[in-house]
C-alpha cells in the first residue's frame, strides 16, 4: 500500500481532535489485552503407538484442541487442555483485536500525516 502524503489538506481543528481523540481510546482499548496469542485453535484427531487400540480402526481418539503457533519459523501445535480451551481461544481473540486497532491506529496516523500543522 502506498500513501501519497505530499496532496496536503489541512482538516479543521475539531476533525483533528477527532482523530486525536479516537487515537488515544484505541491505544487505552490495545492495553487492555495482555494475554494475546498469535495462533490459530484448530480441533484435531489422533491415533496413539498402540497397534490393537481402536484408533487404528478408524475410531480415532479426539477431539484434541490445539493452539498452533510459529516458533522460529515452524508452526507448532500445542496441546490445549479442556478445561483452558475457552480462554485459549479468547487469548486468540484478543490478538486478532489487537491487529484491528493497530490497523485503524495506522489509518488514523496517515491522516494526520496529511496534515499541515502536524501534531
């Protein structure tokens, strides 16, 4: 994406405000979310070592929810218990909130680029 902040229009003093204002509640609203994960929650099925387990005749064992991340470059999966499956997907939430408010800070922050009285 590129911006072309040399067309400068100067915007009034309240729309600045504006700006500034929602700025500043979308900062408070992103540290608010301590417990972001970066990762997807994905359900899963396994088959265990033991050959004469039903798992081997389809009957697989599961569901097993998982959180897959990427550690140095490789996703992993790890293991969710029950118990942490809904906080876990929550943590996930809160990551992809976070991106929303850092996109719409981002917006907000080319605007004001485009001012001429800069703040």
């Amino acid at each position: 994406m590129s911006y072309n902040i040399c067309d400068i229009n100067s915007m009034s003093n309240d729309a600045h405000q504006k700006l500034i204002d929602e700025r500043s509640a979308l900062l408070a609203e992103l540290t608010s979310l301590p417990h972001m994960v970066h990762g997807s929650i994905v359900e899963r099925y396994t088959v265990c070592s033991r050959p004469n387990c039903k798992c081997h005749r389809g009957q697989k064992h599961g569901p097993v929810m998982c959180v897959v991340v990427n550690e140095n470059g490789k996703q992993r999966q790890k293991y969710i218990p029950k118990e942490m499956r809904e906080l876990a997907a929550q943590y996930v939430d809160e990551y992809n909130r976070a991106l929303a408010l850092m996109d719409r800070i981002s917006a907000i922050n080319v605007q004001l680029l485009q001012e001429k009285d800069h703040d």
